[in-house]
C-alpha cells in the first residue's frame, strides 16, 4: 500500500470468523499461527481469544454498540407543525446569535467628606 492509498475501512469480525479462531486457539494454535491462517491481524486474534476465555458463557457474542440512535418514523412524530415543515424551502436552522446584554444601571455612589 503506498502513500497516496486511503486506509482500509474496518470490519466487525463475524461470528463465524471468532468461532474459526476460537476452535483453532483450543486446538493449540499459537495467536500468529491463527493470524496468518484466518487472514486477521495477532491483535484482532488476541482479542477474540481473550474475550472467550473471559466470557465462557457467551465466548463468541459481542457486547452491543452504543452507536447512533435510529431515526424516528414519520406517523410516530406526530402533528407537530415544524416537524411537518422539515425539508421545505426556507425551514432552515436559524443561527445562534446570542441577545446583547443590557447595561447596568449605574448606582451614585455617595462619597462622605
């Protein structure tokens, strides 16, 4: 890979793929030998293995993603008028523009002599 290529996007290994280097790691594979054979990097294979043999209950599930929320379907909006107005022309975000502080009253301050 030179320079000028984009970096490969990521990937979840699948299940089937942590069960493949589970079932080798307890055949008696070494962490590099499962590497070069299953075509993952020594640290994704470390990671499955240790993540099995923390959780033997559950060795090859994966803990869920917090993630993006999904997007609310339209009916559950509701009538909500600018809901309905999302995407018409002129229904843009207006921007920020904070109030300007009013002054102080200017309190005399009496001076004794």
């Amino acid at each position: 890979m030179s320079s000028t290529d984009p970096k490969p996007k990521r990937r979840q290994t699948t299940e089937a793929e942590r069960a493949a280097i589970w079932a080798l790691r307890r055949a008696g594979f070494s962490y590099g030998e499962i590497s070069k054979r299953e075509g993952h990097a020594r640290s994704t294979v470390r990671s499955v293995c240790q993540r099995a043999e923390q959780h033997p209950d559950a060795p090859l599930k994966l803990k869920p993603r917090s993630g993006r929320p999904p997007k609310i379907h339209e009916p559950a909006l509701g009538t909500n008028a600018s809901l309905q107005n999302h995407g018409a022309k002129g229904a843009r975000k207006k921007r920020y523009r904070p109030t300007p502080r009013k002054k102080k009253p200017s309190i005399p301050v009496e001076t004794s002599t």
